[in-house]
C-alpha cells in the first residue's frame, strides 16, 4: 500500500528562510511542493521520507530566490491490484458505496462489486446483503421483500475490509455550466435532487475501484471481528 520513489528536482527557497538550515528549509519546500499531491500512474505523494543529496543552492537575477538541485524519496500511497485492505463506510449512493481511508477517501464499491444477493435499500439509503440460504440468488425484486431483522446492511463508520480491483486515473477537465435542478421545499434533504457536478466519483482524478465480493470481506462485524486493526501501534 505504501512505498518509496526517487526523484530528482529543483527547489526554490525563500530568502525569509535563509536564517534556517538548509536541510529543513529544502524539506519543507519540498513538502509544499509534493505533499498530497497525485503523481501520474504512480500514486499519492504523502511527504518527503528523506534526502538523498543536494549541490550547493545558487540565487538567480530577479527575485532573490535559492535554488537548489536535490535528489530525494517520497512516501507513497500507491496500492496494487488484488492487495486487501481496511477502511471505513464514507457513504452511500445507489451507484456505489464509497470507503475512506481517513488521508485517501476516493475508494468506490460499485453495484458490480459487491457480493451476491445484494440490494440497495431506498428508505434507508444504504445496500445490505441478504445471506438467505444455500439457493440460487433472488432477483432485485426478492430482494426488497426480504425482512429489514434478516439483512446485513453497510452502515457508515464501519471497518470494511476489500480489496483492490482496478486503479483508474482520470483527466477532470472543466464542462460547460448547467442549470441547477428545482429544490422542493417540503421534502428532506436527502430526497432533494442530486448535483451531479459535485459527485466525488466524476471528480476523482485517481480512483481505486474495490470489491467485497469474496470469502471475508466486508463489514468485519460480519466475521466477528472488531476495527483494532486499524490505527493500532505497531509493536517490534
């Protein structure tokens, strides 16, 4: 899930900052630079590990700035395909169930994805999974008719555990303005019409697609399990 690139670059620094070391000076341009930022088909930039070398910085004509040639590694979020990992319930549509990692939140399960006798609910808003038996699957139909006590529901801010099916980039480029659709006063909110341009799914520039349609995935409440593992300190 996460690994280290090398790269190479040049990095101004600010003459406010000259009074400080270099080091923590090309480190925290380098972090403003990079930090939390997508890298064309290689992943999420999450800060600056280390750096390997740096000449001496040189000041050009014109705006006083230091520049220095530095060679450097970057911590990545870059998962592969098949690697299992867990995450959190962000939401629900009826397209997809979206997973966050509390710094990574563009994790989408679509209908596709999920495992058999699956179904989204429109009164709760949410899919669940129905076990029922040892048959064949029920039809969407079956499915609604199910009992609400019989269904295993993906309820926001549960631990889920997936895993990676496919990674998508995706250039976002602006289209034209469209009239918003009419509010109508008297329904809740979640029932107003949808802005589409705002669905994070169509925004995202890097999307990794996940499913839970195998043998011990999803919600891990399903399999007796708790959320330690996630966030828990690691012990050598």
């Amino acid at each position: 899930m996460f690994n280290l690139i090398a790269i190479k670059d040049t990095v101004p620094v600010a003459p406010k900052t000259f009074g400080l070391s270099a080091g923590t000076t090309i480190h925290d341009a380098l972090n403003k630079k990079f930090a939390n930022k997508l890298i064309q088909e290689r992943g999420l930039a999450l800060s600056v590990y280390d750096i390997l070398t740096a000449e001496d910085g040189r000041v050009t004509w014109g705006n006083g700035q230091m520049y220095y040639k530095v060679s450097f590694r970057l911590l990545m979020f870059a998962p592969f395909v098949g690697e299992v990992i867990v995450g959190k319930v962000l939401s629900t549509t009826p397209a997809y169930i979206r997973v966050s990692l509390g710094f990574f939140n563009d994790i989408y399960i679509l209908r596709s994805l999920l495992p058999p006798n699956c179904a989204y609910d429109d009164h709760e808003n949410r899919f669940f999974w129905y076990p029922g038996d040892d048959g064949p699957p029920l039809d969407e139909a079956g499915l609604q008719n199910t009992l609400k006590a019989e269904r295993f529901y993906y309820d926001s801010g549960e631990p889920i555990r997936f895993r990676v099916d496919s990674i998508e980039w995706h250039e976002s480029e602006p289209g034209p303005p469209t009239a918003p659709k009419p509010v109508d006063p008297n329904a809740p909110e979640d029932k107003q019409p949808a802005d589409e341009d705002n669905d994070p799914y169509d925004k995202a520039g890097y999307r990794i697609m996940a499913a839970v349609s195998e043998q011990g995935l999803g919600l891990m409440s399903w399999w007796g399990e708790g959320g330690e593992e996630e966030g828990e300190e690691m012990e050598e």
